[in-house]
C-alpha cells in the first residue's frame, strides 16, 4: 500500500515540451468508480497494473497497486467499454520534482494536464514557469468526470 498525495494543475504553455526527457504510452480503464473511490487497470509499455485508490481525504489516498497478467488486463480493458483512456505521459525532471504531463488521445484529444506527487501535503513547491492553473480539487479534472462529460 502507498499513500498519493498529488497535485494536478493545466498547462500554461508548450514550454514544458522541451524539458521532456522520456515518454510512454498509457491505457487506463476505469472499471469501477464511487464517493472518489476507484479500481483501475493499466497497461504501461510492458507492464500491466490493477490500481483501487480510496478516497481522498485531507489531500491524501491510500493506492493499491498490483502487477497482473497481460492477458488479464487486456481482458480487463475489454470490459471498461467507453471508459479507457489513452494518453502519452511524459516525464520532466524541474526544480527537484518528477512532473508527469499527460497529454490524452483518442475521446479526450487536447487535454493536457501536469502532475506532481509530494511526500507531504504541506511540502512547498516551486511551479514550473509553464505550469497554469491547480484543478486538483476541482470535479471537472477527474478522469471519471472528463469521460462523461465527453460522453455526454
């Protein structure tokens, strides 16, 4: 088990794309969401992930995250119907911190959101100049959210 505290913001420019130092392909379904409480499987690269994440409360989570069989994630995913997301993450190292900007494809094109995990909800942190907005509080930002309101 490991506890999330992360932080989610919008981009304010393309700047951030020249600091990228790698980049990967990510499949997400969303198998089953309530009260913010989720159960996740993902295929990332080579690897494939089972995710439940419990509610936040006072900016952290509890995660649970379990290596599964290829073939069971694909399965998996098979199931999540209009709930897979995809999306190429991209990794920028600044200011001492591991930002992870997911820029979605396919139902969500042009979404472009920046993450940053932290090892305390107090820890200060020195925002990137490309960095906008926090929307880590914000409904409209949660994945589960912005499936259904392209769904629609």
């Amino acid at each position: 088990m490991g506890i999330e505290i992360e932080r989610k913001f919008l981009v304010a420019s393309e700047k951030w794309r020249s600091l990228v130092q790698r980049s990967e392909h990510i499949r997400d379904g969303l198998i089953a969401a309530s009260d913010d409480r989720k159960t996740r499987v993902r295929i990332i690269g080579e690897r494939a992930t089972l995710a439940l994440k419990t509610k936040r409360v006072n900016g952290l989570r509890e995660e649970f995250e379990y290596d599964i069989p290829m073939a069971d994630a694909e399965r998996l995913l098979e199931c999540c119907g209009n709930s897979i997301l995809q999306k190429v993450r991209h990794y920028i190292e600044c200011n001492s911190l591991l930002w992870e900007v997911d820029e979605y494809e396919g139902i969500l094109t042009g979404v472009i959101l920046a993450e940053v995990e932290l090892d305390s909800v107090d820890q200060s942190i020195d925002l990137p100049e490309w960095i906008g907005r926090e929307v880590t509080s914000e409904p409209p930002y949660s994945k589960i959210n912005m499936l259904r309101s392209r769904q629609g």
